[in-house]
C-alpha cells in the first residue's frame, strides 16, 4: 500500500511539474523563430530548429534574460515593472516571466519595448471589439498569431 501511494504522489509531482514548465512554451512567453533572430549567437548554433531553440530557452535564455517573443522581454518587463523587479529582484527572470505569464499579462502590464497591449487595443479598435476592449490576454494572443505578422500598430 505504501508503494502505491509513493508512486500516486511521485506521478502528481512530476505532472505538476510538466504543466509548469508548459507555460514556457506558450506562444506570447516564446516563439522559436523570433527567438532565433533576436539571438544570432543561438540561431547559429541551432537554425531554426524549435525543438533546439526550446531547450536553449528553457536551459540558458529565460536565466540569461533573453528577449523570447514580440510580446515579451523579461528584462523590459522588470525595469518597467518596478513593483515585480522588488519583489523578485532584478535578475530573478524566471519569476518575474512567471508573474507576467500568470498575473502581469491578465492586467495590462508593460512587456515589451515594441509592444504595449493597452495601446494595441487603443489603435486598432476592430480588434478591440473581435476579443474585448480589456481583454488584455485576448489582444495578445491575436497580436502574437495575427497582428504582429500583419504589422500592426502595438506601440
């Protein structure tokens, strides 16, 4: 009976565990081939490999601070969020993304020097009314998978 329930909490934790590190895959926090241009140094290493770039993320980009998407710069987002920077301190990138990821973009938070979602729903109204005026999340999500490639005012 022990075992079983060492291998029913074993399973729990590592299923925790693999739903927590989704988040770093989430298209707003990374995209492999923004990822690539913005970091030549890894894009000549990896290509355009999203499995590669993925790791490297995951491994050595979040902790160095490193810009992964057009909606998010973790050091941006700690200079420009000061009461985040205090709380998790100017280098803890990992937290501070985390924090954007779970609280910072439901709010509206800075997060990028060429994207703000508050001025993105401001100049372009359709997309304000297709997800919301404040649907902050909402606006992300479109300008990540549409407005971005269409060039569209976010700034």
């Amino acid at each position: 009976m022990k075992m079983r329930w060492s291998l029913i909490i074993l399973i729990i934790i590592f299923s925790a565990q693999i739903a927590m590190a989704d988040w770093l895959s989430e298209p707003s926090v990374f995209i492999p081939t923004y990822y690539a241009d913005q970091n030549i140094d890894v894009e000549k290493i990896d290509g355009y490999d999203h499995a590669k770039l993925l790791t490297h993320w995951k491994e050595f980009g979040l902790k160095e601070g490193r810009r992964s998407s057009p909606v998010f710069d973790v050091k941006y987002y700690l200079n420009k969020n000061q009461d985040i920077s205090k709380q998790f301190g100017k280098k803890n990138y990992k937290e501070a993304a985390q924090h954007w990821y779970n609280t910072g973009r439901k709010e509206g938070r800075p997060s990028h020097p060429d994207f703000n979602v508050r001025i993105y729903l401001k100049k372009n109204p359709d997309v304000a009314k297709t997800v919301g005026a404040h649907n902050y999340i909402g606006a992300i999500h479109h300008y990540v998978s549409n407005g971005y490639r269409e060039g569209l005012t976010a700034k």
